[in-house]
C-alpha cells in the first residue's frame, strides 16, 4: 500500500488551564512552529487543547492515530512528576510498544541546560504504524527535545511504511541510512 503523500501529524496539548478558560497555548504553537521550520513535505497538523484526564488522554490519543490517521502525534505538557501529571501514562496505555531511547534521549539533553530535568518522564511509543512522543512543557525545552530527537522521526516513519518527510537540512538533518 502505497502511503498518502500529505503526512498528518498530531499535536496535542495536556493543561488543565485549558479546561479552565481562557488559555494561549503556546506550547502547542511552539511544536507547530518548530514542524513548519523542520518540514518541507506537505504535512496538516491536527490540533488538539485536552485537559490533565488519562481517560481524555488516551481517547485522544487513539483518535488522532486510529480516526485521523495521524504518523506521528506529539504531545506538550504532563511529563513531570506533579499527581496530575499523566501523559506518559496513558501513552504507554494506548502504545503497543515503547521506545525508550527517545525519552533517554531528551532527558539527558535537557539535563544540559537545567538540572531538574531528571524529574521528566517524557516517553515514546508506536500505536500501530504511528509514532507517539511525550514532549516537556515549556516552549524552550520543546526546542531542545525536538532538536535532539527529530532526526530519528523521518526513518522511524519510514521503517512504518508511513509518508516520506522531507527536511529543510538546513535547519534539521533527518537520519537515513545509506542503501
């Protein structure tokens, strides 16, 4: 089956200042912003603003990978250690399988700007043949985490069978290796 040509990937913020009124969700803009940096394939991004509810996480979750057919779902707030703070739970609910090396991976990036960065339960997984990431909060750290990991997303996608993502190599190089 050949993949469609328009990647769709999700972005969902978990608040509960969302639920509360009126919110500007700035992180969820910074990971549109840094995906329209990064990408030059055609991609639509599916938004959604969710409160700190596993249950609303989850269904989330299944939604943008089952119904809306997204590759790739990123995922902004509820990684740290506070009670409510659920996301990296209910992603690996939803995952069939974990992949650890991206949450190592941000978390020692992290660890070089501020030490709390150990208190980050960011993780990752594949549901079906899409691929979930649990990214921190804070628009900064969104950055650092994304610069660390991206150039792994596009052949993870691949090995999926997913669309192929085109980079601006100038700002992020994907990883790919040679045939």
């Amino acid at each position: 089956m050949k993949a469609e040509t328009t990647a769709r990937i999700g972005i969902v913020t978990v608040s509960d200042r969302a639920s509360a009124g009126v919110y500007e969700d700035i992180s969820g803009k910074a990971i549109e912003d840094t995906l329209k940096e990064y990408l030059t394939s055609p991609w639509q991004a599916y938004y959604r603003l969710i409160p700190d509810e596993k249950d609303v996480i989850e269904a989330t979750l299944r939604e943008l990978v089952d119904d809306e057919n997204c590759c790739l779902v990123v995922t902004t707030g509820g990684t740290g250690p506070a009670e409510r703070d659920v996301t990296p739970e209910a992603t690996e609910a939803v995952c069939d399988r974990m992949m650890p090396g991206f949450g190592e991976l941000m978390r020692a990036e992290s660890l070089k700007y501020v030490p709390t960065a150990i208190l980050s339960r960011q993780t990752a997984g594949l549901r079906g043949s899409s691929l979930i990431v649990n990214l921190p909060g804070k628009p900064k750290a969104i950055r650092q985490c994304l610069d660390a990991v991206f150039p792994a997303i596009p052949y993870c996608i691949d090995l999926m069978n997913g669309p192929y993502l085109e980079c601006n190599e100038t700002v992020i190089k994907p990883f790919r290796p040679k045939k």
